[in-house]
C-alpha cells in the first residue's frame, strides 16, 4: 500500500471535499466553510510538496502516472486553489446561498485537474476533464443576477460540452488507430502512424478540448462573455488555475508525439496558425474593451496564442517554455483578478472605470495591479518577460523568425490596451465618492496578494530555479 | 569589493528605502535619493580612477551564473566607453534628483520610478550578458511611461502613450534580433565578449542587423524613428526630461555600438552607408525643425534629434573605415558631451517654466535683463549645442566632422550645415527670449532668479562642460584604446568586401 503515498494530494482533497460537503449540510457558517477550505488548500499544497520526489503508478499500471511533471503541475494547481480561496472570503457576486457550496466545486475541479495531469489513458482523462469542468460550469451560474448568471454559464458550458465532445471524437479515432486506449500504445506504433494523416487529425481533435480551455481561436467565444459576467471569484479560477491544467495537457498531449516531431509535416502549420489567429485576435479585440474582465478575457485569449507558440515547436525546450509560461501566467493572472474582486466587491460588471484612483485608495492594490499589468504587457522584472523570452527562444530555435517578429510585434500592440488600465489607476480621479473611499484590504488579500506578486516578480528574476523545475518536468514528461 | 555591482547597488538600496517608508516621509526620501546618486557618482569616479586604459579590455568582471541550462549568467564589465557613460549616468542622476528637490507632487512614486530607470541604465552601460543586456534595457524603458503621465505637463498622455509605444516596437525588432543572434552561435551562452569573438556568417549578420539596428536605433531617436522624443521630452518634467534625453537616448546609441556594431561587424559594414544617410537626414531635419519652434522644450526636443545623429553617423562612419578611430572616438564623446548638455537645457529650461510657467519662446523678450543667471546658463547649454570650441561638444562634433569629410565628403557637408543651422535656431532663441526689450510681465522674475544652492547641479554641468572642452583628452584618453581595439576587429573585415554591396 505504499502507492497510497503517491495519490497522497488526490485522497486530501476528497477527503476534505467530503468534510466541505456538510458544510451546507449542516448549516454551517461561511465563515467556518471557507477556514475548512483554507485548511484544505494548505493540506493539499503540503500533500503536493511532500510527493515532489516521488515517481511511480498506484493502482493500475500504465492508466495513472506520478511523476515529477505531474506533482509540479498539481502544486501549482493546490497553490491557485489556496489562493483563489483566500481571496473569496466575501465573494458577494455570488448568490448568498451558494456561498457554502462554492469552495467545494472549486475543489472538486481541483481534483479532476489533478486527476487529468496524472492521467496517461484516454478514458482516465477524458472523465478526470469532465470531472474538472462541470463544477466550473455551475459556479459560472452561481452569480447573485440569475439572468447574468445564466447566459454566461449556458455559453461557458455549451461550448465546453462542444469541445470535449470534440476532444471525445479526436480520442475513438485515436482508438480505432490504436486498438488501445493506453498512451503507453503509442511508444510502439508511433512509427508507422505519424505517417497517416489520420493519425495527426486525431491529435488535433483530442487537443481542442484543451485549447477551449486555454481559449485559443477557434474556442475562444465564451472567454470574452464568461470572463465579463460570471462571479469575480469564479473566473478568477477559470483564469488562473484551469489554464495551468489547460497548458500541462497540452504538453502531455504534445509529448507523447514528440518523437515523430519531424514527420509533422501536417499538425505544426495548423498549430501555428492557430496561435498566430490566437495572439492577433486577442489583442485587436481588446484595444476596443471597456470592461476590465473583458478585456482581460481577450488578453487570455491571446496569451493563449503565446503559450501556442511554445507547445507548437514540438521541443522539449518549446513545452518548458510553454509551462513555465503557464505558471507565470497564471500568477500574473491572479494578482489582476484579485484587484478585479476587490475593486469590484459590490460590482456585477467591473468597467475600467472601477480602478480610477487606485493609487489613492490602496497604494498596495495599485502597486499589485501594475506588477500583473506589466506581467502581461511582458516587461522586466515580472515573470512576462522572462516567460516570453523562453517561448521565443524556444520558437527561434526552430528557426521561426517570422513567428516570433509576428508575436513580438504583438505583444507591443497589447501594451497599449494595459497601458490604459494603468493610467486609469495612476492617473486618473475617481469617478465618485462613493468610489473614492479607501479600500480596506482583509489579512488574507494581503498575503494572497503578496504570495501572487512575489511569485510574478520571483519568477521573473531570479527564473534559476523554476525553470530547472519545468525543465525536470518536461523531462519526466518526454521520458 | 566587486565595484560594479555596488554601482548598482546604490540605486536599488535607495529604492528599496523608498518603497518602504511612507509616502509623507518627503525628506527622507528626497536625501534618500541624493545620497544614494552621491555614492553611486563617488563609485563613478572611482571606477574612471581606477581603469587601466594602458591595458584596456573589459576590466572589473563580474560573473555569476543565472540560468545555466539557458546560458543566462549575470555577468558585468566595463571597457573605456562604458566606464565614461556610467560616469555620465551618475552626473545626470545627482543633478536630476537635486532639480527636482522641490517637488510637492506624488514624491516617493516620482523617485521611486526614477531610482528604477536609473537601475536600468547602469545595467544596460554595465552588463555583458545579452539577456541581461535587454532586461536591463526594458526596465529602463517602463518607468518612462508613469514618469510622463503623472508627473509630465501639456500633452502628456499623448507624449507618454507614443513614447511607450515607439519604444516597445523596438523592442520588437530587437527580440527575435536578439534571439536568433544566441540561436545562430550555438554556444548556449549570452555571453557578449563570446557571441563578438564568433565568427557569424556574414549572410546571416546581414539578415539580423537591421533588426537591431533599427531596434535600438528607436530609443536613439534616429531619423526616421524620432517622432516620440520631441514630444515626450517636451511634456515630461525636468528631470525626466535630463535623463530622456540626456541617457535614455544614449542607451540607444550604446545598444547599437556593443551589439550591432561589436556582435554583427559584417552586417554593419554592409548597412552602413544606408543609416549613415539616415543619420545625415536627421542632423539636418532636425535643426531645420528646430528653427521653427515655439516653445522652448521642443527647440531642445528637435535639436537633440539632431545631435544624436551626429552620433548615429559616428557609429556608421566607425564601420567604414577611412577615419573609423575619428568617427568612433567623436561618437561616443557626443554620446557623453550632448548628455551633459542637454541635461543642462532641460535643467535650466525646467527652472525658468518653475518660475513663469511658461515655456513659449515669444512669451518673453529681454528675459536677459530679468534672469540674468538663468539665461546665461540656458546660454551656454546653446553655444555648447553650435559647438563653440572651449566647450565639450566642439571636439566632438569636430571629430565626426572631419571623418565624414574623408568618408564621404557631401555627409560632412550636412554635418557642418547642421552646425551652422544649430548656431542659427539657438541664437534666434536668444534673440527672441533674451535680448529684446525686457517683457514688464516678467519683472517679478528678478527675485527669483537662480540662487543659492539651486545654482549647485547646474553649476556642476557647466563645469564638466567647460573642463572636457579645455581638456578633451580626460574622455579620449578613456575612450582611444577602446576604440582602437573595436576599429582593428573592423578592418579584418575588408577582405570580406562587403561595402558597397548594397
């Protein structure tokens, strides 16, 4: 029974999920729901830490692998549910009666996001994604305005069923090619496969269910609406923590077809261009946004295409890049959704507006807000211009220098639309009194926000030993 | 004592005080900030002091490695050129921090984001490692948009917003520059002093060079790519505007020297001739737009655009050969020359609007009789900018001159037709705002002319002005073996007979 240590993360977060599960039961506090949350968030980033050198596969060989990848992977994912958590102390975009009922789906998606990273056959991921995102699909609704709360959660959830129906498509015919529905079957047969056009159609089926996930072009469409509407805290995971899952599939994905990286005469062009779309489109829609999620939204999107570009290389360099990328990106994203909460604590749409005399109202938030802005834009000393650095690198190293002038060039479009949000915290006078008024910052915000800040800036200057992690992950992963 | 990072250190110690204490902590902040310049210039000194120009090369090497498996170390080292431009960073910083002593406004986010760009600037003039050479670059670049917004006057918004943009589109260019430089050596290594000695093939430094070229040629305010400096040196506040133009731009020029010119010899040589019309047009543009303006921010605006083509041409000339050690020498003493200067102007330009509000030139009119000790500041910012021979930039402008009159004699042409048009927009300046009849609105000025210690940082300019313009020979001693050296690599190139190919 020594495998139960490597499901250690796993088994803490069901077993606290079940205790969260009486919390409406027995009609307990919120206050008392969200310290058992807290608690589990920190069980389970130990859990994490304490399996980091372990390697194995419990229970049934070959469908359910720990590995360093996947433990690096799943603390991440522990530490943004802790996070997000922590943030959620007073989450008043949600209706007040699902208070309880939210840290459990939050966790629940944890866990099939953890499942999804350890998984290396088809079915075992494909429920652990499902696992993973129907929780999302009801905290969307959870919103307190049912009419906002329902498109936005019908959007996000049509679309996210789409995809993984299309991602279930990509799998049978990757069955059917197959006659098995191990990733170890692969190994073998890779040979002969990589030469059918089939083949390379079916990894491209499987991937979107992913990238709906990331919110690359052509599953982008929910990012905008569900990002603008749904409850602050809500999408603050969505923003953060499921891209990290999103991004370590997409590298798992990648890696398993890794080998026959030079016959990919048909899957690289499409990826490519799916990023070159992804980054454009994200950009030029956002210049016109007024709503700071939205906006955000789009900049997901196009990050999205960043991340792209690191996994389309098919290089053990490119997937490093692209988790590194990922992680740092989903700092970034924390620190500007955890201004978005505060900021618009009582606001069910939050407009650029919101932020105006920031500054004054808390120096902390302010400075918070433009270390993730300056993340996103890509400039030193946050993890963006690091991350991008590696991406880029990682792209040139192909010799795609057309992709990577072309994404660069982007990225100074992109500075303008976060250089607005800045100047509307710095800059510009509130909008009201009611909107001047200092904002009280709780403990917990402080240290969430201390943690995400640090780790963006950590990451960014002192990359040393993150990037060893990811590099040891995509090793592990690349075998 | 590894005496580069503790040039560094000083302003990063400074910033970290002033993050920290609270925002009504004015004081502390303001001698923060002084004394943290005051080391750092003292470090400077020392560093000039102690450089060995007999042995020349990179000295006072510091290497720590940073991401080993990316081949990013933090690896620091100043040769003849840098050692002068860190001593022009410091000079800059000291009296910029002075200028702004009386600020009322916003005071730790104002030095907090001026101690950071001072941090970048150092990195860039010191750092040996091309991703630090870029990091470093970067940071320098992000303060500049608060600075404007907040702080600036007039258009501001407009200013900060192009300004950004123009410069991170050249950032743009330099990225995948950068990158396919590291990719194309092969040797996992950033390392500036490694990727100069590798001999790249000379279609691919053809293909990069311009890339970077125009990449950092932005952030120096070359013709065709000018149009944010002007403006944003117009609507930032007096020490922003010192460090705008007086490194911010150098920082472009520098970028252009230690990676295009030392890293890509080839692909300079073969692009030469283009930019060095390029730079030709600007000197002449610039001084022509100059002669039209109104206010007094954009005649120094235009004129730097003008002065730092002198530079841009100096660099293209270095490559051509003829009088490559003339051209390269007179480059980078305009590079540390116009610095002082323009600072100066700012300097003096930004007292004079403390004091009227008001920078339009035909505002005033006898403005010599109300001010006397500001105008004659102001004055020798403008002689030193026509090259007056007794101040700094003559020996620089004078060097480039005579090495585009051997290069390429219609190009000398434009340099002493910049410097004569210089003579005649500065002098219309004088005519107009200083020596008509006295304007009675101004009478109040008389009290409140420049005094006491506010005379200390423009003093220290005009100083160094004057001294490098009796003794030329502080900076070129410093510069010559450097150049030399750089010049030599250059000639091996000749066989390749890449010039005129274009």
């Amino acid at each position: 029974m020594a495998d139960i240590i490597l499901f250690l993360p796993e088994i803490v977060c069901l077993v606290m999920a079940l205790v969260l599960f009486f919390a409406p039961v027995c009609a307990w506090r919120y206050s008392t729901a969200w310290g058992i949350a807290i608690v589990a968030g920190i069980a389970a980033v130990s859990a994490c830490l304490w399996t980091w050198p372990m390697e194995g596969e419990p229970f049934f060989a070959g469908i359910y692998r720990i590995d360093f990848f996947s433990q690096l992977v799943k603390t991440a994912l522990a530490l943004g549910y802790l996070l997000v958590v922590a943030i959620s102390r007073d989450p008043r975009t949600l209706r007040p009666a699902t208070w309880h009922e939210f840290p459990l789906f939050l966790l629940l998606s944890t866990v099939g996001m953890m499942m999804m990273v350890s998984a290396t056959e088809l079915l075992t991921l494909y429920i652990s994604m499902e696992l993973s995102a129907y929780p999302l699909y009801i905290v969307v609704a959870l919103h307190r305005n049912r009419s906002i709360g329902a498109e936005s959660s019908t959007k996000y959830m049509i679309q996210g069923m789409v995809a993984s129906a299309i991602s279930l498509y990509g799998m049978s015919f990757l069955f059917g090619l197959l006659g098995s529905t191990y990733f170890a079957a692969l190994d073998t047969q890779l040979g002969a496969l990589a030469l059918q056009p089939m083949f390379w159609l079916a990894v491209l089926l499987v991937l979107s269910g992913f990238l709906f996930k990331l919110a690359v072009f052509p599953f982008h469409f929910w990012a905008a609406d569900t990002y603008q509407a749904a409850p602050h805290e809500a999408v603050t995971f969505i923003a953060t923590v499921s891209k990290v899952a999103a991004v370590a599939i997409l590298c798992r994905i990648a890696a398993l077809v890794l080998p026959a990286s030079e016959s990919l005469v048909h899957a690289r062009p499409v990826l490519m261009w799916l990023a070159i779309v992804a980054m454009t489109l994200g950009n030029f829609a956002a210049l016109r946004q007024r709503d700071l999620k939205r906006l955000l939204g789009y900049s997901a999107v196009a990050h999205g295409g960043y991340i792209l570009v690191g996994i389309q290389t098919l290089t053990e360099l490119g997937l490093t890049a692209a988790l590194f990328y990922g992680l740092g990106y989903a700092a970034m994203s924390l620190v500007c959704f955890l201004v978005v909460c505060e900021v618009g604590r009582d606001q069910d749409t939050v407009p650029i507006e919101s932020v105006s005399g920031l500054y004054q109202r808390s120096p902390l938030l302010a400075a918070a807000l433009l270390v993730g802005l300056l993340g996103l834009i890509g400039l030193p000393p946050t993890v963006g211009f690091i991350g991008k650095w590696f991406l880029f690198s990682a792209a040139l190293q192909q010799g795609q220098f057309g992709l990577v002038l072309f994404a660069a060039v982007n990225a100074a479009i992109a500075l303008y639309y976060y250089l607005l949000v800045i100047r509307q915290a710095y800059m510009v006078e509130p909008v009201s009194a009611q909107h001047a008024e200092p904002i009280r910052l709780r403990l917990n915000a402080v240290l969430a926000a201390a943690v995400a800040t640090g780790l963006v800036i950590a990451m960014g200057t002192f990359p040393g030993f993150f990037w060893n992690c990811a590099s040891r992950a995509a090793a592990a992963l690349v075998g | 004592m590894p005496l580069l990072s503790a040039i560094m250190a000083c302003p990063l110690i400074a910033l970290g005080i002033v993050l920290c204490v609270p925002a009504t902590a004015v004081r502390l902040i303001r001698w923060t900030c002084a004394l943290s310049a005051l080391a750092a210039g003292v470090l400077s000194l020392h560093l000039w002091h102690s450089y060995d120009t007999v042995a020349g090369g990179m000295q006072f090497v510091e290497r720590i490695s940073w991401v080993p498996s990316a081949g990013i170390s933090y690896h620091l080292g100043v040769d003849g050129f840098s050692t002068i431009l860190v001593m022009l960073n410091s000079i800059v910083f000291f009296t910029g921090v002075l200028t702004m002593w009386d600020l009322e406004h916003r005071v730790k986010g104002f030095f907090a984001f001026m101690l950071m760009f001072v941090i970048g600037v150092y990195g860039v003039f010191l750092s040996l490692d091309l991703f630090f050479f870029y990091f470093f670059y970067e940071i320098a670049v992000v303060p500049m948009y608060p600075l404007v917004l907040i702080w600036g006057s007039g258009n501001k918004e407009y200013a900060a917003m192009k300004l950004t943009l123009f410069l991170l589109a050249g950032s743009a260019l330099l990225f995948p520059g950068l990158l396919a430089i590291y990719h194309a050596a092969g040797l996992n290594s950033f390392d500036m002093t490694l990727l100069a000695a590798h001999p790249f093939d000379p279609e691919f430094q053809v293909f990069v060079y311009p890339f970077i070229f125009l990449g950092f040629g932005v952030l120096a305010g070359m013709f065709p790519v000018h149009g944010w400096s002007p403006t944003g040196h117009v609507a930032a506040p007096s020490a922003v505007s010192m460090l705008h133009a007086g490194v911010l731009m150098k920082l472009g020029a520098f970028g252009i020297l230690s990676v295009g010119i030392r890293i890509l010899p080839a692909g300079a040589v073969y692009w030469a001739p283009v930019f060095a019309v390029l730079a030709s047009i600007g000197i002449v543009y610039g001084a022509f737009v100059a002669m039209r303006q109104t206010d007094f921010k954009f005649v120094i605006g235009f004129s730097s655009v003008s002065h730092m083509g002198i530079v841009v041409l100096g660099l293209n000339l270095a490559v051509l050969g003829q009088a490559g050690v003339d051209a390269l020498n007179g480059a980078v003493f305009q590079m540390f020359a116009h610095g002082v200067m323009t600072a100066l102007f700012f300097s003096i330009v930004g007292f004079i609007y403390d004091r009227s509000h008001s920078k339009t030139i035909a505002d005033f009119g006898g403005l010599g009789s109300q001010m006397p000790r500001a105008v004659s500041v102001f004055i020798v910012a403008g002689l030193c900018g026509a090259g007056l021979p007794g101040l700094a930039s003559f020996w620089a402008e004078m060097l480039v001159s005579l090495a585009a009159l051997k290069t390429y004699p219609m190009m000398g042409v434009a340099i002493i037709g910049g410097l004569v048009l210089t003579a005649v927009y500065i002098l219309r300046v004088f005519i107009q705002a200083f020596f008509g009849p006295p304007n009675p609105r101004w009478q109040g000025l008389r009290q409140v002319d420049l005094a006491g210690w506010v005379i200390v940082p423009r003093a220290l300019l005009i100083g160094v002005l004057v001294i490098l313009g009796f003794m030329p020979r502080l900076i070129l001693d410093m510069i010559n073996g450097t150049t030399i050296a750089l010049v030599e690599n250059l000639a091996r190139l000749e066989d390749l007979n890449l010039l005129g190919k274009f």
